[in-house]
C-alpha cells in the first residue's frame, strides 16, 4: 500500500512472481461467501482486518476522511514480475459502489 506525496490516491498492490496467479478462491468473508483475490471484497475484507492498515490509518486521519468524501481515491494493482525479471503493472477494478476501506472499531 503507499499514499502519493498529494495525499490523493491510495493504492493496494497485490504482488505475484513466477507463475503465480491471484487466487480464484479467495478469502472467506464473515457473510460465509469467498471473495477472489483482486475482488473489491476481497480488498475491503484485507482492510478491515489488517491491524497495520487499521493503526495506519488511525495515525492518517485525514486519508479515510478522503476516502469517504472523494477526495482520496483508491487503486488496486496487480504487480507480476517474471522469472526473467520483466515487470508488468495491471489495474483491478474496484467496484466504487461496494468499496468500503474505513476505520473499524477494536
């Protein structure tokens, strides 16, 4: 995850190397259905549980205010590097009207 020096974009990067593929199974969500790897779901389910991200984002007050009202914006890569050493860069598509990456309670 990083900020841009403008404080305007978040992105999450999800890295695979070699032959590796982002998984079509996922993580189980608390409703007890799976989000693919890459998914919306599956981003804000990494968000709400990752203690790091959560006390990131406590000490970054304005980033989930900006969240919320548009003035930060969120971006979801896949990063692939290959045996060879070749990196290639792909966006995921985020589902705007599910994307739910806030602060949560303890």
């Amino acid at each position: 995850m990083g900020l841009s020096p403008e404080r305007q974009e978040l992105i999450f990067v999800e890295a695979k190397g070699g032959s590796s593929q982002l998984s079509t199974t996922g993580r189980l969500l608390p409703d007890g259905t799976r989000a693919p790897q890459g998914s919306t779901a599956y981003l804000n389910d990494i968000a709400r549980v990752d203690t790091t991200f959560q006390d990131w984002l406590r000490a970054n007050p304005d980033v989930p205010q900006g969240l919320a009202d548009g003035r930060v914006t969120a971006r979801y890569q896949l990063v692939h590097a290959t045996p060879g050493g070749k990196v290639r860069i792909f966006e995921l598509q985020l589902d705007r009207a599910t994307l739910d990456i806030r602060l949560v309670d303890n």
